[in-house]
C-alpha cells in the first residue's frame, strides 16, 4: 500500500505541468543598483553608479526612475582634471525578448535625463597656473539602453546593460556610452 501511495504522488509530481514564475507581474517593484565603465573603447574611460527603482506595467513592462553618477578623467600634462555629472532620469523599458521559463529577459528603454555638471569640482586654476575655461551646467538629453536580466531566485535579479547617453548643455563631452552590471531585488 505505502508503494502504491509514494508511486502515486510521485506520478502527480511529474504529471502536473510547471507553474509558471512569479515575475514581470503588473504593479510589481524592483530595487536596483548598477556600476560599470564609461567610453571604454575611446581611451578617455571613466565610472559611474546608479539607483533605480522598477515599476512593471500590465504588459510585462517597466517604467524606471533613478538617480546616476558618472565621473570621467581628462589628462592635462600629469594632472587628472575630474569630469562628474548627477543625472536623475525616468524612462520606459520594453521586454522584446525573453525564455519560456522566465529566467532570462532582453529590453530596450529610451530615458529622459535631467542633472549637473562640473569640471574640476569648480576650481578654476590647476598647478601649473592654466585656467579651466569650460563652466558647471545644468543637463538635459536623452538615453537609449540595452539591458539583459537574468533571475536568480523570484526575488534576485542579475543586470547586464549598454547605454548611450546624449546630454545637451555639457562643454566637455555630449555623448557617452556606458556598460554596466548590477543587481536588482524585487520588494513586493
């Protein structure tokens, strides 16, 4: 008889067809945190950080809002000048691609930015007695991201992405590309 019972339940276990994962669910958030390099491939590289939070739509969407920090270096004969930028930014994303299982998810988002610049944290003079001639400003453009998620558990997300800022009112530089890594956890 206890062989006929385990048997049977055994059978239940594989017969009953795989629930779906519990992710991408209207109305839940998600906590993120990226860092990653800046213009890695022309030479004049850099970091930034990020903090975000998710929103996901009804159709497997998500709006995000965050706040960012980018830093470059500009070589001047031995000095290191400091380029920093804070940008807030609030974007759509739009899952194109992702597996049956729910563990892997692609999406394109294109974000607003808005934030502040400063060259050298606003200390005109270097050592050498040069002037710095660019001024702080105040930013605003445009982001295109590509960023790829995978799920470690329902709660647990591992981030991968490419983003190509465009922010008008810099007198350094308007483009700049990132690659990034980051975690998400989901909060609700």
């Amino acid at each position: 008889m206890k062989k006929l019972i385990i048997l049977s339940i055994l059978t239940l276990c594989f017969a009953v067809p795989e629930l779906p994962a519990q992710r991408y669910l209207p109305g839940q958030r998600g906590l993120q945190i990226t860092t990653g390099g800046v213009n890695a491939l022309n030479r004049k590289t850099g970091v930034h950080w990020g903090a975000a939070l998710s929103t996901y739509t009804k159709h497997a969407d998500r709006w995000v809002f965050g706040a960012e920090y980018l830093e470059k270096k500009h070589l001047y004969k031995d000095e290191k000048i400091p380029q920093a930028q804070f940008t807030l930014d609030a974007g759509y994303y739009r899952k194109f691609l992702s597996d049956a299982r729910k563990t892997f998810f692609c999406s394109i988002g294109a974000s607003a930015l808005v934030g502040y610049e400063t060259i050298n944290w606003d200390e005109k003079l270097l050592l050498d007695g040069a002037t710095i001639l660019n001024t702080d400003a105040f930013l605003w453009g445009a982001a295109l991201t590509l960023e790829l998620e995978t799920y470690i558990s329902d709660r647990l997300v591992l981030l991968a992405n490419i983003r190509q800022r465009l922010l008008s009112g810099s007198s350094v530089g308007k483009l700049n590309t990132q690659f990034g890594i980051g975690v998400k956890f989901i909060i609700n």
